[in-house]
C-alpha cells in the first residue's frame, strides 16, 4: 500500500481549474520529485494534496486512510509535513520558536526531535536565538524544513525548496533531503531544477497543463529523450 | 520645584495613567488587527461593557470596584469570544473591509444594549475625593491612578509571559506572522482567535473599568476614547502589541501634557480638545511613517 | 381641509423629504464605497459641515455666532457642498495611498474633531444650542404647498444626482474607478492613478454628503450639534446602503426608503410601548438597526438590488 495515494485530482483557485486530473503517488521511505513547465500545476497540486485548496473530483489516501478535504493542521497530525514555496518561515520569530511551532502538535517529543534537526542542520543551533527573517536563503529553506521534521512526519512535501539558491546551497540542500530520507520518511518533491532533483530521486511524474504527461523511474525519465529536450533543459 | 512638581502632579501623571488605559485598550485592537486583519471599530463599546459590568457589582452587592475588576475582564472576555462566533465567523474568508462595517454593527448593538439597560445617566464607582497620596517631596499621586499605573503594569507583564513564553502566545505570533503557514504548522488557528478574543476583550474590559474610575461613567465613555485608541495603536505599528503599549502611554501623556499652560497661562490645548492631540498624531504618523515607530504591518 | 387628512399628508410629505435627504446621502456613499470601495466612517463629520455651512450663511445675523449672513439658500448649497470637499481632501490626500482600514480610522477622527469644534466654538455655531433660524426655501407658500414644494426640490436633487452618478458609473471613469476597487494592482499595472481616482471618488462623494447635510439643516430649519451622533447619519446611511446593495446607484436609493421607512414605522410601534419603555425606544431602535446590519452583511451582503455585473461584450 502506498503511503500517499491521489487520484484524479481536479481543482484550482477562484472558478478556474488548474489540475485537470492528476494522479500521484509516494511509497514509504521513496523520494518522489514532480517536474514540469511553470503553470503546469506542480504547486497547485502540492497545495491540494495539504487542503489548502478546495478540490471539485479526485480523492487522497494516506495509509489507506481517507484525507481528501482534511484541514491542513489535521494533515499535520497524521503524518504529513509541508514545506511551501515561499513565506515558509515565521520571519519575526527566532529559529527556535520557528521549530517549537513545528510541534505545536507534539510538545512532548519537541526536545528529542529539535536535537535531532540541530544534527541534521548544525547551522541552525548556532542562530537558534536569531529571528529567521535575518537568515539567508539557505539557511532559512533549512529552518522551513526543520519547522516541517518537527512532527516526525511520515510524508515529507517540499515545494521548490532549492528555489533561488546558488548551486553549492542547492547541492547541500539536496543532501539533507537525501539524509531525511535515508532516516525513512518518504518525500515528495517539486522541482524547477529537475536534472538535479531526478539524480536524488527514485521515482519522477511529469506533469504538464494539470495532466499526468510521463511517469516513471528517475533513470527512465533522464534517459527519456523527449523530457531531457522539454523539461530538463537539453 | 514648585512648578515642577504641579507639573509632574497634574499632568504628567495623570497623563500616564491615561496612557495605561489607551494603552490595555491599543493592544486588544493591535492584537485583533495582527490575527484577523481588521480595525475593531467595537472595541470602544467592549471598553464600556466591561465598565458597565464592574458598576453592576459595586452598585447591587456593593462590592469595591477593584473587585468588581476581575469579573468585568472575565465578562468582557468572554463576550468578545460570544461576539465573535455569532458576528465575526462568518466572515473569516471575507475581505477585511467587511468585517469592519460588521463591527460597526456590533458597535450599534453593543451600545444600545447598554443604554436599554443601565441607561444613559452619568454614573460613578464611588462618590468622594479621596487624598492624593504622597510620593517624594512635593510629588504626589492620586491612588487611583496608583492602582490603574501598577496593575496595568502586571497586565503588561502578564502579556510578556504570556507572548514570548507561552505556546499559545507563541502560536498567536506565528498566526500574526503569516496563518498559512501555521496553519501547515499544525497549529488550530481557529482556537487562536479565541484567545486574541479572550485578550483583547478582557484588556478591553479592563481599560473600561479604568477610564470609569479615572473620570466618569457613561454610554459614550469607550467610543469617546476610539480615536486616542487607533492613534495609538498606528502610533505603535499597527499589529504590534509592545507597540500599543508604548503609543497608548505617549498619547496618553502627550493629550494631558498639551494642556499645561505652556505659553501663556491659559492651557496650550483646550482640554476639551485633547483628542485632538491624538488625531494629530494619527496624521502626522499616516503621512511620515504608517508604518508606526516599530515598524508594523502597514495595511 | 379635513384635519386627519391634513395631518396625515403632512405626515407622508415628512417621510418622503427624509427618504430624499437620505437618498442623496446614500447617493454621496455609494460613490465612495460602492464605486471606489472607500469606506468612509465619518459620514456624520461631512454631513455637519454641509448643515453648520448652510446654517451660517443663510440664518439672519445673530450676535450668538459667526453671521448669519442671511443669504438665498440656493446659494449656500454650493458652498456646503465646496467646503466638504475641501475637508475631504487633505483626509483622503493622506490616507488613499494605504488600505481602508486606516481612511476608516481618519475618517472617524475628522468626523470626531468637527463634533468637538462644534459643540466648544460657541462663537462660531452657537455650541450645543445650535442654530434655529435657518430657513427653509418656499416657506412663504404655507403649509402644506411649501413643505410640497420643498419636497419637489429635494426629490429634484436626488434625481439629478442618481442621473449624474448613473452616467458616472458607465463612464470609462466609473469604468476605471471599479477596475481599481476589484483589483489595485491590476489597475495600477495598466497606468490607471489609483491614488488620484480614488480621491476623486472621495472629495465628491463627501461634497454629496455636504449637500445632503445642507438640505437637512433647511428641512429641520434647526442645526445642532446633537446632529453630529454618529447614530443618525454615519450609521443609518451605512445600513441603508448596504441593505439597498451598495453599487447599484437605485439599490442606494431604495435602501434610503425601505430603512427610514423601518426606523419612522418603529417609532410608530414603540409609542405604543409601556410608559417607562418609551423613553428608551430610541435605544430599542438603535439595536434593530445594528442587528439589521449583521444580518445582511451576512446573509445578502448584495443587498436587495445588487450591483449589475457588466455586460460582456460577446453578448
């Protein structure tokens, strides 16, 4: 059984609908990257899979357990973490606060778990005091992430979270990502810099104007002459 | 000395503790405005509420006002929470433009309430003039403003602990932060609200309180008191409740100060005009920085 | 003429003049809210400058304030209706670059701070006294043809503002001005001055509310500044526009009547009520109308004639 499951999602914002029917999927400690042009419903799809917009058809299983239309601090409670895009940490808060908000849901494991983030990103224990809105890029997408392992999430979802670094960040961003996984928690990933994020993953969806267009392997989908020319860059 | 210390007794002071109850009244509107985005134009009449509330107790079970206070804060707490479930809810998704004409309803109801109840006359907690008491030298200070200075200090203290230590404060600051966010952080944002209801509406409740034992009791004394709030609130960064603290005390000090005979001997402002004083402020800040002296949100 | 005819007449030609002084207030609001989505919360400050300006200008000289001057009092009419605007202006001048919020806020300290200018200035309006020898235009007709006649003139000036704001609203300026309500940075990304539209849209709409003032202070002939509560005309005119449907220029003036007709007819109804519950039926009144207000707002916040969706131009 898969550990996140939707199908035939279709849904957007105001009266439009920008996923036309998308079907995903994550198994357990799988890393899962979604890539496509932009406006294709990578995001939008993200957010519809957190309840964080109304979906008209399509439904999603976590554990075999029905969440479609479940409120995002529900989702939270089972399982699922969340890393948007942009605005993903509290900006006037310090690194510390940013990842005790985290486990809002979980105050009795939040100490083992914050040491835990503090291994996985070092930087962070030396700013813990510092308000996140002063950090770098970097190093912020590092406290959204944490923010996100706080609830010891069995599902991972990360959107662009290598959006607007530099290539040496991205790399390390790309790391971590990879050391979370290996700790057993399934990812899924949208990504702009897809070649890249195809060489971590396991699995890959190609979606293209709100439709699943290829899905496949991460290896099938580099070789795959047709993607490299239109969505990994040539 | 002389001239400084009638300064100091007669308007300094006083005008501080004018500024304690703009201030507990600013932060309820910067709270409210930082977790659900729109300028509470109720919260004058919640003030009166809970003035009204603490006067039915001294006046039936001739309790003192002091401990009339508690109860007025619970009472205006928790129908601010009321208020919100039946006016406000249905509004969440709603621009916030809408919510502020809602309130200007729920100021109508409120008020009206109040006078088809305790009716319109002007009331007192206590009749008498009781002595000023002695501080150092030539300054002296009136026990009343005695006590509005030092509780509104532990309700500030209160709201420290509770904002930076607290995990529903912290969760309060995350929502003020950005509400997505908390809300994919887990955190209720619903149950949020209740509590920027709860704390907003009791400090509202308790400045009431205070602006009736500092002057006079009437069914205008909160609404009469809106302006300085919202100068005070812009003053201090609009969703900033340290802010408010600090707007509410310098509008408070700055309208009593402002009628000191600072040129000639007539008052430099007419005291009936002090909320003039406030207004000015309110311009002066919307032109030069509307983002307050702290930086707030600007709408 | 038969008395219970008379004083029943009377009674329609009351009720009709106030469903025009309102319809033109109602009028003056739409054009800030329901074209430009300004929320005005100081209604009753521009409306008391139109009313203390008429007054001034048009009672005979009094040692008790300023004038009067003992003008014609069509000719006061514009100079209400100017200095409103020019009251308005520097408010909106400030505020119209940031949100609403905060022009509610500076609307309801201006409106504040003409109340406390007119009820302290006894020189200048005669404080809380008022002033109550303003005459009213075609009083010399008697009763009941003058009150008709004045009437008429009110009703004139209602239909000539719901003509002109009608043209307004299917102006490309009424155009733009919606554009900029349902969406400032789209607005402003295809070179609309928001800042400068909406201010247009302020300045007049409180020139209207000027003139509706003026033409309260002639039918009271009486202009005090009890006129200045915010109950009576900020916030009656809020619930008639809203209910009316705000953006709909004949919602604006159906509200006006369909509301004064609930607060007159109530007037009627708590008159009835027991002696010690009569002096507190205004109170009783003042609830129904907030309670009014939060019903619709949430239940048809479109109000009885919602504004008209344009017409798209495939059809």
């Amino acid at each position: 059984m898969a550990l996140l499951e939707a199908k035939g999602l279709v849904g957007g914002y105001g009266g439009m609908d920008i996923l036309n029917g998308v079907d995903l999927a994550v198994e357990a400690r799988e890393i899962v990257v979604i890539i496509g042009a932009n406006g294709a419903g990578k995001s939008t799809a993200m957010n519809a899979l957190f309840g964080l917009i109304h979906l008209r058809a399509g439904h999603v299983t976590l554990d075999g357990a029905d969440i479609t239309g479940a409120a995002p601090n529900a989702l939270v409670g089972h399982g699922m973490g969340y890393v948007p895009q942009e605005r993903n940490v509290f900006r006037t808060m310090t690194v510390r606060e940013n990842l005790e908000m985290g486990a809002y849901l979980k105050p009795a494991t939040q100490a083992r778990v914050m040491e835990q983030v503090f291994t996985l990103f070092p930087v962070l224990k030396e700013k813990a005091n510092q308000p996140a809105g002063e950090l770098s890029g970097g190093q912020r997408q590092m406290v959204a992430v944490g923010r996100a392992l706080m609830t010891e999430p069995k599902l991972l979802m990360l959107d662009e979270p290598t959006a607007g670094l530099s290539p040496l960040v991205m790399e390390q961003i790309f790391d971590r990502i990879v050391a979370v996984n290996k700790a057993g928690i399934g990812i899924l990933l949208v990504e702009q810099n897809a070649r890249q994020a195809l060489a971590i993953a396991h699995r890959g969806y190609v979606l293209a104007t709100g439709r699943n267009r290829f899905t496949g392997t991460a290896a099938d989908l580099l070789a795959n002459p047709e993607i490299g020319q239109s969505f990994l860059g040539g | 000395m002389e001239a400084l210390a009638e300064f100091v007794n007669l308007y300094f002071l006083p005008g501080v503790a004018v500024g304690c109850i703009y201030a507990l009244g600013a932060v309820g509107i910067s709270l409210i405005f930082a977790i659900l985005r729109f300028a509470h134009f109720a919260h004058g009449d919640v003030m009166t509420l809970g003035a009204y509330l603490a006067y039915s107790l001294v006046a039936s079970l001739g309790w003192s006002v002091y401990l009339a206070l508690p109860v007025a804060v619970l009472g205006g707490a928790l129908a601010s929470v009321a208020i919100d479930r039946v006016v406000y809810q249905p509004f969440r998704r709603s621009p916030g433009i809408i919510v502020v004409i809602a309130s200007f309803g729920v100021m109508l109801v409120l008020r009206s309430l109040i006078q088809l109840f305790w009716g319109v006359d002007v009331l007192n907690y206590e009749t008498g003039i009781r002595k000023p008491i002695p501080l150092i030298g030539d300054f002296r200070l009136a026990q009343k403003h005695i006590i509005i200075i030092l509780v509104s200090l532990a309700i500030a203290a209160a709201l420290h602990w509770f904002l930076s230590r607290s995990r529903m404060g912290k969760a309060m600051r995350a929502m003020s932060d950005d509400a997505d966010l908390a809300r994919i952080s887990g955190i209720d944002t619903e149950k949020v609200v209740r509590w920027t209801w709860l704390i907003g509406g009791g400090l509202a409740a308790a400045a009431g309180v205070f602006a009736g034992i500092n002057s006079k009791l009437h069914p205008s004394v909160g609404w009469d008191l809106l302006l300085p709030l919202f100068a005070a609130a812009i003053l201090g960064g609009i969703g900033k409740p340290y802010g408010a603290i600090v707007g509410g005390l310098a509008i408070g000090i700055a309208q009593e100060v402002a009628t000191y005979p600072w040129i000639s001997d007539l008052p430099l402002v007419p005291p009936a005009y002090k909320n003039a004083v406030a207004f000015f402020v309110m311009v002066c800040m919307l032109i030069w920085r509307p983002t307050g002296i702290f930086k707030g949100r600007v709408l | 003429m038969d008395m219970q005819f008379f004083g029943l007449l009377m009674y329609a030609i009351s009720l009709a003049t106030m469903f025009g002084i309102y319809g033109v207030l109602c009028l003056g609001l739409n054009l800030q809210w329901g074209f430009a989505g300004l929320f005005n919360a100081g209604i009753a400050g521009f409306f008391a400058v139109g009313a203390y300006t008429t007054a001034i200008l048009t009672s005979p000289e009094s040692p008790n304030y300023l004038g009067g001057f003992g003008w014609p009092p069509l000719l006061a009419l514009p100079i209400a209706m100017l200095l409103s605007g020019l009251i308005a202006w520097p408010v909106g001048r400030i505020c119209l670059g940031l949100k609403g919020d905060y022009l509610a806020m500076a609307t309801i300290g201006i409106s504040e701070i003409i109340r406390l200018i007119l009820k302290n200035e006894d020189w200048l309006a005669n404080g809380t006294m008022g002033i109550s020898t303003v005459p009213r235009p075609f009083e010399s007709l008697g009763q009941p043809r003058g009150n008709i006649a004045f009437l008429a003139f009110v009703l004139l000036v209602m239909i000539i503002l719901y003509v002109a704001a009608e043209r307004a609203w299917m102006s490309p300026w009424g155009r733009a001005m919606r554009a900029i309500r349902d969406n400032e940075l789209a607005a402003a990304a295809i070179g609309k001055d928001v800042v400068r539209f909406r201010l247009e849209a302020f300045v007049i709409g409180s020139m209207v509310m000027g003139l509706g003032g003026a033409l309260s202070a002639m039918y009271f002939k009486f202009i005090g500044s009890s006129a200045t509560e915010p109950l009576l005309t900020t916030f009656l005119v809020w619930v008639m526009l809203i209910i009316g449907g705000s953006g709909n220029n004949r919602g604006a003036m159906l509200g006006a009547g369909l509301v004064w007709l609930i607060w007159s007819g109530t007037e009627l109804l708590t008159n009835r009520l027991p002696a010690e519950w009569i002096t507190r039926s205004s109170y009783l009144r003042a609830l129904l109308i907030g309670v009014l207000l939060i019903i619709v707002l949430q239940r048809f916040a479109n109000g009885v004639l919602p504004e008209k969706p344009p017409r798209r131009i495939d059809s």
